[in-house]
C-alpha cells in the first residue's frame, strides 16, 4: 500500500473496529528482506493510523512462528504451548510477527482504545476440509497422512470459522482485559 493509504481511508470512514490481517502471509514465499519491510511497514502504517484516527479497537493478526518452531533444532519449553512461550524467531515471517506484536503494545501504551494481536494457528478453510489445497499447496489428508509435513508445527491448526469467532469476542471484550495482550487462537486438540 502506499504511504498514507491507510491514513486517508481510515480518517474518511472513521471505523469503531480494525482487524489487520494484510502482509506476506507464508514465511519462505518471497525474499527475506521483502518479508520483514512488508510486514512490518504496513503493520506500523496501519496501526498508526488506526491510532491517529481514534479507531477504538484495533486487532492485528501474529502467527505462532515467533516461539520458532520452523527451525530444524527448535525444541518447545512445553506443551502446550502458550503465551508466555520464549519468543526465539528464525526467520523473516517470524521476526517481523514479532515486530508487529511490540508495535501492537507500543500503541496500546500511547494511544487511547484498545490493542491486541492474535496468533491464529494454521488456518483451515471449510473448502481446505473438503479437499482444496491449503496455502502450502498440500490438502488436509495430505498433511495428516505425512508426518514430515505437519510435524514442523506440531500440526497447530484453526478453523477459519473458529478465528472468525475469536475476533467477534475480542472485539466484544472489555477494553482493559484485552489492551497490549495477545493470545494464541488454535483447535481444542491442537
């Protein structure tokens, strides 16, 4: 997006809500570099200008990458895991995840309304259950019947339908339960 893109549209449509979900959404599909200016940029742009506007609730999207399970020799605290995991990022993705959540404090520290930011884990689609390739270009079955494809995340997985539920709580949530937290959104058997 361009700079002041978010600026300008937030101020004209003046929204109570913002859920900011846009970036490079896979680690590995561009270069290093392009992943974590791209990330983390917009991420800030739009938290900014969320801020600026007097949006009075802004959610942004993590991952669970930041613990660092995509590198080879990561090994958990323990499990489950959950918020209060060591952060170890191996990557761009994961690093710029990181970034976000700090802007995402930053903010809730500075400006008033409420901030947060979700780690939603892999995200299925109801078309990924039936059969459609996931954003990794596998199917569901595929990934369930080859260890080597999900054991790298411990096969951490939501339904789409289930962060969509997680969003509408956070938003109905009490501002000072929610401000500068961040909370893992997964399966009950994840």
């Amino acid at each position: 997006a361009a700079p002041g893109a978010a600026a300008e549209v937030l101020a004209e449509l003046r929204p109570d809500a913002l859920v900011h979900l846009a970036g490079i959404a896979v680690p590995f599909s561009a270069p290093e570099r392009d992943i974590l200016i791209t990330n983390t940029a917009l991420a800030h742009d739009v938290l900014g200008a969320a801020a600026s506007a007097g949006v009075g609730r802004v959610l942004a999207a993590s991952s669970p990458t930041p613990v660092g399970y995509s590198s080879p020799a990561w090994r958990a605290d323990a499990v489950p895991i959950d918020e209060t995991h060591p952060l170890a990022p191996a990557n761009a993705y994961a690093l710029s995840k990181v970034v976000i959540e700090e802007a995402v404090r930053m903010f809730a520290r500075t400006a008033p309304g409420a901030f947060g930011f979700f780690r939603p884990c892999y995200v299925i689609s109801p078309e990924e259950w039936a059969g459609a390739p996931t954003q990794q270009g596998h199917t569901v079955a595929a990934r369930l019947a080859d260890p080597a494809l999900a054991a790298v995340s411990l096969f951490n997985y939501v339904d789409a339908r289930d962060v969509a539920g997680f969003v509408g709580a956070w938003l109905a949530a009490p501002g000072g339960a929610i401000d500068g937290e961040g909370f893992f959104v997964g399966a009950a058997d994840a």
